[in-house]
C-alpha cells in the first residue's frame, strides 16, 4: 500500500541521507533536495535498489528565495506525508569580520526556507488528512555562539518557531518535532570551516545514530528530542547556568587555535 512520500531537504550527505534511508525502510517515496544532484541521484539508486521505493531527486538551492514556493509546487501531486527540514550550513568568524552575503544564505537556507516550508506543507498536510514534520536545530539552539553567531542564534529561531507551531497544530493530525543534535561525524565541519574546533575533540554521534532518534520521535509525535544522552543531560544544565557563562564556554569550543 503507498504509504505517501517523504521529502527530505540536505538528503546528498551526513544525517540528511540517513533520515532518507530510514523513510525509505519504512515504505514512504522519497524526494530528494539539496544542491548537488549528483550525490542525490547515488542515494536515490541505493535506496530503491534496497528498499524498491520510487525516489525523485529534485537539485535545489534553497538561499534562494524563490526555492521552497517552487519546491511546493513541484510537489502538488505528491502526498507529501513527511516533510524534513535538515538542510543547513554554519559560518565561523568574527560577527565584525564575516561576510554578511554568506550570513544572508545561512538565514535563507537555516532559517527562511525551513520557516516557509512548514507553513506550506503544514497547511497542506493539514486538509489532507495529516502528516509529519521534522525540523532540525542543534543544541546550538540552547546557547549564544561567540564566532558562529549567526549559526547558533539561526538553531534557536529554528527552536523556537518548531515549538511554536507544534503547540498551535495539536489536535489537527499534523506534528512538528524539532531534533537537536550535538557533535555529529559528517561533512558540516568541512564545510564551516571548524577542522581545528575544540569542539571535535570531544565525543561525537554517528549520522546514523542522531538520525533514528530524530525519526523515532518524529513518527511518535514528539515536540523536541536531544539526541544523545550525554548531550540531553548538558543541555539540561544549560537552563541553570547564566547566559554570559554558556557564552564564554561556547566561545572556547568554537574557537580555533589561533583564537
Ligand atoms: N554535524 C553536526 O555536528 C550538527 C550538529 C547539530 C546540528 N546539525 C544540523 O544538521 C543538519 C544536517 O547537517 P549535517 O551535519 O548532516 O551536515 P552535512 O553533511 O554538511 O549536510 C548538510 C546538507 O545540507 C545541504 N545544504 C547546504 N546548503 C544548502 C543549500 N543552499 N541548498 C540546499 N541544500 C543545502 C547539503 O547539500 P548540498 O551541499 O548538496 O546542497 C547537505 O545535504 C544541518 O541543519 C546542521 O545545521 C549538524
């Protein structure tokens, strides 16, 4: 029986492509966003060799604008029944010293694009009979980030506005779950510039792992799920702490050598 599809945003690499393979293992078509379509074309193949769903792969980038309207469209005839917002990128620097067009994208992509796509699919899940979504922050989200301020204050956004509109959509058939992961093994640290961080010499999650509890609780309807026990116990003393301390703290893990 079709079970309906799953649209996934950032499925070409790390947590993105894991949440993939597991709506893929539970029946749901997959379409598949991010820009290089290369990358989504080899997922695609994998997963429905090994799981014989269909999968769409549609290249996309989503600083711009006009993106998640088009993305809405080109899904009418879908039955989107899983939206995931997962796509997202940091930038390190000094607030004085980092390109503001570059911060202009992170906003776009972490925040805007994930903003207006839940209110899209939302609606539409909404009168047509339900449907999932999931949105994915960071324990970012839980404190200022000295040297990736745009990033951490863009996972708060997305926290909040997540849990906002989990609370408004009670009752309706339609669920917003925001994941938060921390330390993940994927490509996000590449790309945002973080190879000497502190931050990776502590533990980290594997994709796999941060990505089955986000599904996990997204399937069960939950408003808010740390992956990790470790980092559900930190984030739980970051509600006692002053906010000027989790800030020098972050500080230290974001900053590099030479900082
Ligand atoms: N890794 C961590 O430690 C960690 C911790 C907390 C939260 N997160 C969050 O987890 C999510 C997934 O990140 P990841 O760790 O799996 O990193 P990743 O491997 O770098 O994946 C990021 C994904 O986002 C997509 N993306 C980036 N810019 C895009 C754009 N302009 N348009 C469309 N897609 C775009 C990338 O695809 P293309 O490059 O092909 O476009 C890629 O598929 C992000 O929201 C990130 O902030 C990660």
């Amino acid at each position: 029986m079709f079970k309906g599809s799953a649209l996934i945003t950032g499925a070409s690499s790390g947590i993105g492509a894991e949440l993939a393979r597991l709506c893929a293992a539970d029946g749901y078509a997959l379409i598949l966003v991010a820009r290089r379509s290369d990358r989504l074309e080899q997922l695609a193949a994998r997963l429905t060799a090994a799981h014989g769903v269909t999968a769409r792969c549609l290249a996309c980038d989503l600083a711009d604008p006009y993106a998640p309207r088009a993305l809405f469209e080109q899904t009418s005839g879908d039955s989107v029944k899983i939206l995931i917002n997962n796509a997202g990128f940091g930038l390190r620097g000094s607030y004085t010293e980092t390109d503001w067009d570059a911060e202009a994208r992170l906003m776009q992509v972490n925040m805007i694009a994930l903003a207006h796509l839940t209110k899209l699919f939302a609606a539409r899940m909404r009168s047509t009979g339900g449907g999932r979504i999931l949105n994915v922050a960071s324990t970012a989200a839980f404190v200022p980030g000295p040297f990736m301020a745009m990033y951490y204050a863009s996972k708060a956004f997305v926290m909040s506005l997540s849990l906002a509109v989990a609370n408004e959509l009670q009752g309706t058939g339609v669920s917003v779950t925001v994941l938060c992961p921390g330390v993940t093994q994927t490509e996000f640290f590449d790309a945002a510039g973080l190879q000497d961080s502190a931050l990776l010499h502590g533990p980290a999650m594997t994709a796999a792992a941060v990505a089955g509890e986000g599904y996990r609780a997204m399937l069960a309807g939950k408003a808010e799920v740390i992956a990790g026990a470790r980092n559900r116990w930190a984030m739980l003393s970051t509600r006692l702490a002053p906010r000027s301390l989790l800030a020098r703290i972050a500080r230290k893990l974001n900053s590099g050598k030479s900082a």
